[in-house]
C-alpha cells in the first residue's frame, strides 16, 4: 500500500493505492501554508493506520530533484526546504515528491486521455498554467524538473501583426512579463477582459456569456483562445505531442477547449485530423491519481 497526497495552496488531499491500481479520496483537509510543524502535523493526521506505508506527493510547486529544493509560492513553509528528506525524517517513512502538472501527465498518459499514445503533453488550466510530458510512458523532467513548463517564460508580443489589439503586457507573479501563466490562465481570462471592457466577471460568467453570443465576453474568448493557441501550437511543435490533455478549472468548458484545439492545429507544423487539445480524464483527480501512478514507480507495489 502506498499512501498518497495531492497537496495545494487551499487543500490537501489524501488516498490510499489499492493493490488493483486504484485510488480514492478518504480525506481533505485545509493546508497550514505558514506553518512547518502544522503542515507535518496534518501530514500525519491522514496517516493513522497505516503502518508505515511509503508517501507520495503530488506537490502544486516546483520541485528540483538534484538539489531536493522546493519553491511552492502558496505554501511558504516549504519554499527553500529540502522538502522531499524533511518530510520523510518528519514522517518516518519513505517520501517521493512529483510536481503536480507531472502527476496530472502520468495520470493521463497510462489511465487517461493519452493511454495508447507515445507522446503526451498534459497542460494544465487553472488559476496558473502548467504541463507535463510523458515519452513512452516515461516521464521527462529535465533540468531543474522543469520540463513541460510552458506557461512560464515571455511568449511573442500579443499585438504583433495587428490582429490583438488593447492588451498591455502583463507582469507574472515569476518575475517576468507576458508569460502564458499570466494571460492563459483562468485569472488570464479574467484579466483580458477587464482589461478590454473595464468590468469584473468570473472566467465562468465570461465563458457562459461567449455560448450565449454576447459581444463583448465573445471577444475576450477569442482573445484568449488565440493567445494560448499560439504559444501551445509552439509547445505541441517543441515535443511533437500526439495529444495533449487538459487539466484545471478550465478543462470543464468543453467548448472552450474545442476552441483552443482548433486554433492550435492551424498553427502547429504537423497535421492533426483527430482532436489534439482534450479533455483530461482526470482532470479532477490527476493529482492523487499520479501520486499513486508515481509512487508504484517509485516503491513498486
């Protein structure tokens, strides 16, 4: 048995891999961000009864295995530390820790949206923007574990050639400017249209308002919609992905993601007839599901 956690900023989750291969939530508590012994301590609360069993983590951050460092921007408390060594002298037991865009891409990649496919390149959607890649089956980190993250790094100027026009660019909380993370995530999307329309609206109310036909929510989509498909279709020609799955929030607006995938095969090199930007199926629980996915990797079992 492995225990496994999907740990985020507001949440975290926790379940237990069966020897069939599944895993199911039994417990969700709030995450003490600030605080190293709370964080421990809620940890070990969801592991009573387990005797012992090794831990993997799917961990909303970055995680650079060479030098075991984490930087999780909303969990403070583990930015800096050794985080995978420190939980498990914590917790006495065996830790793996796997970025949660990783997870989400095993996850996809054998039990998915992806199972069958050589190449997958799972992305994420949320509050920030993420990926993972997955090559025959195997999981591609690279340096620093930063493989797969597209969302980061200044993508092309969004009114280059004229056809986006009143889009400033916008600061990402990285450091940078004009990342994919800053305009392609779901406060993106709120953000271009704020920016456009000086109104507030949810990504849901902007996304519902696009389907109804009205005007000005249907710009910021296409808007959008054509941000994103360009510096994926860049993304899709890098990896030579042969689908790619999406997670977060976003992943539940079907006709938004039928949108991004048509814009992105006009743009990528090689030719798509089938549906390349999906659905994931887990796009809800990829995380523990990758945990456990990354865990037998690591423990077997």
């Amino acid at each position: 048995m492995i225990d496994c956690f999907d740990i985020g900023g507001t949440y975290i989750r926790h379940g237990r891999l069966k020897p069939d291969g599944t895993i199911a939530e039994e417990a969700r508590i709030k995450t003490p961000a600030g605080d190293w012994p709370a964080f421990v301590a809620a940890v070990a609360s969801c592991l009573k009864g387990s005797e012992k069993a090794p831990v993997s983590v799917s961990l909303a951050g970055a995680y650079d295995r060479r030098t075991g460092l984490a930087k999780v921007a909303n969990i403070p408390s583990l930015t800096g530390r050794r985080a995978e060594a420190d939980l498990a002298a914590a917790l006495e037991r065996p830790v793996r820790i796997t970025n949660d865009a990783d997870c989400f891409a095993l996850a996809e990649a054998l039990q998915g949206a992806g199972r069958g496919k050589a190449n997958v390149f799972a992305i994420i959607l949320g509050s920030g923007v993420g990926g993972g890649l997955v090559i025959d089956g195997k999981l591609v980190t690279g340096h620093g574990g930063i493989a797969g993250e597209w969302g980061h790094g200044p993508v092309i100027d969004p009114t280059a050639g004229g056809t986006i026009e009143g889009i400033p660019p916008f600061p990402c909380g990285c450091g940078l400017t004009n990342c994919v993370d800053a305009a392609g995530s779901a406060r993106g999307l709120k953000r271009i249209h704020a920016t456009l329309f000086d109104e507030a609206l949810s990504a849901r109310d902007i996304t519902d308002g696009w389907q109804d036909g009205e005007r000005k929510t249907g710009r910021t989509v296409e808007i959008y919609a054509t941000l994103l498909s360009r510096a994926l279709a860049m993304a899709v020609n890098l990896t030579g992905a042969d689908i790619v799955p999406v997670g977060g929030g976003l992943s539940n607006e079907a006709a938004l993601i039928a949108l991004i995938d048509e814009k992105t095969r006009e743009l990528t090199l090689a030719d798509y007839t089938d549906p390349l930007v999906v659905p994931g199926a887990h796009a809800g629980d990829g995380g523990l599901v990758g945990a456990g996915i990354a865990g037998r990797l690591a423990f077997g079992g």
